[in-house]
C-alpha cells in the first residue's frame, strides 16, 4: 500500500477476508475473544503475540480504522477512542507526570483549554501559552521540564496557522516532542508527520465521519509513543467502539471526494462574502488575504471547510444572522455534509474568559460556518439572505 495514492490506500486497507470470503469488511460485535489454549491466552496477555483479547483493547474493527490512519498519516502505529477529546486526554495521561510542563499554542478548542487550566493544576502539570503570532516566542516558554509542544493547525475556531516545520524544529533542538491536532485539516489536506510531528490527533466525529453519526478520536504516530497510549487506555477504557470503528473506516473511503467538494465550496462563499457591508471581516486559509495564507499554501493542499465571519456590531446582530438562516442550522459540531454555524463566544468556548477569548481571536461577532456538501449557490444565497435581515 506504500506505493499507492492517498484515495487507494483509504479504499483498499481494510482487513483480510474470514472463511466467507467477504467484499465488505464484516461488523465483529462481541466483547471478547476466545483462545485455543491456556498457553495461547498467557502469550496474549503478555503481549507475545497478536491475538485479539477483548475489544476494549483492540478489536478486528477499531484495527482497520487505525491501519487506514496510519496510513493516511504515514505514521507507525495509533490507537483509536471513544471521542476526540478522549484521544487528547489519553494521550495526555499516558505521557505526563506531576512536575511536567506542557507549550501550547493558545488558540485550542475549548475543552482542551479546560483540560490545562482546571485539571493539570490539580496534577501538578504546568502550561504555558505562545499566540500564533509570535511562535519565534516558544523557545523562551520552553524549560527543563517541558515534554511537549502542542498545538492545532489551522486553529478552532479562529482559523489561524502555525508553520509546522519552524515549530518542529524548535522541538527537535530541545529534544521534546511535538504533537499536532489535525483535525481541521484531515490527512488529507495535512500530514504533520511529514513536517517533524511525533504524534497526530483527530476528533473523527467530524470530516472523518463526516455524516454526523458517530463519534471517535485517534492517535497516531512513533509506535514507542502509541505502545504508552495504548497501555494508559487499555486500564483507563477510553475505547472506541467496533460499530463506530466500522463506520468510520468505511467513511474514510469517500474522504478525498468529500474533501474537495468541502473545500472548493468554502473557498467559493469565503471569496463571495469577502468585503461584505454587514461583516467586519471574512476569515479562510486559502483567501490571499488571510495573514497566514502563506503557510496554508506551504504545508495544506487546500484551505479546508471552515470559513469564519465577524459581523459588525457584535453579538446582537451575529445572534440575529444565526436565527435568519434558513438552510443552515446551528449546532457546536462541524466537519457535516450539511453547513453548520456555531457562535464559539457563547458555545464552544464560553468558559474562556472575554480577556482569553479576545486573545484568541474569538470576537463577540465571530461566526464559525463548517460549509457542507450542498450546492455552493444555495449556502450563499442563505447566508446573504441572513446578512440582510
């Protein structure tokens, strides 16, 4: 599969044919596995051999889906839960220690700023914040207890980018590891390992479902790494589950096309909406406008489905063009076949503070519009029409 392109290998990886001979990859719905021997069971256990065990550690399923990402990736091994954000704190968990340091850019998803700035705390886990303007800054922030740098690229929700391969090489001279949320972007648009990623996380609810079904994370990157992750979340159960690692793996199959129909809709309302009387300022990587719109081109193939909006006049106006629409619907979730509008000020990122969410970017005005599969002329028109009124 190496030698295939990035649409074979999501179609063609898939997991060896049972006695049946099947097309499709079979759904295996069972809690557990059987061995043929005591002997066989004691070598399961003790990692000496390949034999499923109990699919809360891995099951034929979660297998293919994690195959089909590394990949897609081009990493060694991953380890797929039960949701994006478990895949973050798993990842997390397995790697910290009290006493450790984390580098952070500032703009991350909510939760994730949660994480570091209510929980690490309580375990004697330190952080610190470098904004996406300054990344020159990150040496300095970086101290004899820091593990790793982390970040997302583009951002959620302020759709800022940061040069992977600078920050790369800022973790490779101080020998820490750096790890990548990729989920804006997909494998598709962005494989950070090819940039210096140790380790790649996605929320797979979004574009990888991309339907709106289920929910998933995943991880993937240097197999000694994923062997700690993997560890932490057989004990902890953060598991996904074979039915969602079933869906999602056949889902990968059409991500390439989905992709591009995302991509050129966003990039096609993005230059439509720019300079629009009503909004203070049209947001997407792949705008020539956009301040980051070199790196977009550097290190992603297209701009990807997010587009961002700041209505003039704050949140009484952004709240009255998000009960206007009539096609689109709001909802915190992206990465849909249908369009989807978020207001991160009041939803997703609500527990941040004004302070912290002006920081970030997140105005009172800001819309977060994840541009479906529709026709790219009826997402306009439904916007435009919300702008007016």
């Amino acid at each position: 599969m190496e030698n295939k392109q990035f649409e074979t290998k999501a179609i063609r990886a898939q997991l060896e044919r049972t006695d049946y001979n099947e097309h499709s990859a079979p759904l295996f719905l069972t809690s557990s596995f059987v061995f043929d021997s005591a002997e066989d069971m004691r070598a399961a256990f003790n990692e000496e051999s390949d034999d499923f065990i109990y699919s809360r550690y891995v099951n034929p399923n979660t297998n293919e889906f994690i195959n089909k990402i590394c990949l897609l990736e081009g990493a060694e091994s991953g380890f797929a839960t039960a949701s994006g954000m478990s895949a973050i704190y798993t990842t997390f968990m397995a790697l910290l220690k009290s006493g450790d340091h984390v580098v952070s850019c500032s703009s991350v998803f909510g939760a994730t700023h949660a994480i570091f700035t209510k929980y690490f705390p309580k375990w004697n886990i330190s952080h610190s914040y470098f904004n996406t303007n300054s990344v020159t800054d990150i040496e300095k922030l970086i101290k004899p207890a820091t593990k790793f740098i982390y970040l997302e690229t583009p951002t959620n929700p302020a759709i800022e980018l940061i040069d992977l391969e600078l920050v790369a090489s800022v973790a490779k001279k101080y020998h820490i590891l750096l790890i990548v949320d990729n989920c804006f972007a997909t494998p598709y648009l962005q494989q950070p390992i090819k940039f210096g990623a140790d380790l790649v996380i996605h929320s797979a609810t979004k574009y990888m479902d991309g339907q709106g079904r289920v929910l998933g994370g995943v991880v993937v990157g240097k197999t000694e790494l994923i062997h700690d992750i993997y560890l932490f979340g057989r004990l902890t159960g953060p598991s996904m589950s074979p039915f969602n690692a079933w869906v999602l793996s056949k889902s990968l199959e059409t991500l390439a096309l989905r992709m591009d129909r995302h991509c050129d809709n966003a990039l096609y309302v993005a230059q439509q909406l720019e300079g629009h009387s009503k909004l203070e300022n049209v947001s997407y990587p792949f705008l020539p406008s956009h301040p980051y719109h070199a790196i977009a081109k550097k290190q992603m193939k297209a701009g990807g489905g997010i587009i961002t909006v700041s209505v003039k006049g704050g949140y009484e106006p952004a709240k009255k063009f998000l009960d206007s629409l009539k096609m689109i619907k709001i909802s915190p979730n992206l990465g849909d076949a249908r369009s989807i509008v978020t207001h991160p000020a009041s939803s997703t990122h609500c527990k941040l503070s004004e302070t912290e969410r002006l920081n970030v970017g997140i105005t009172p005005g800001l819309i977060r519009v994840s541009i479906g599969l529709e026709n790219k002329e009826d997402i306009l028109k439904d916007l435009l029409q919300a702008l007016e009124n």
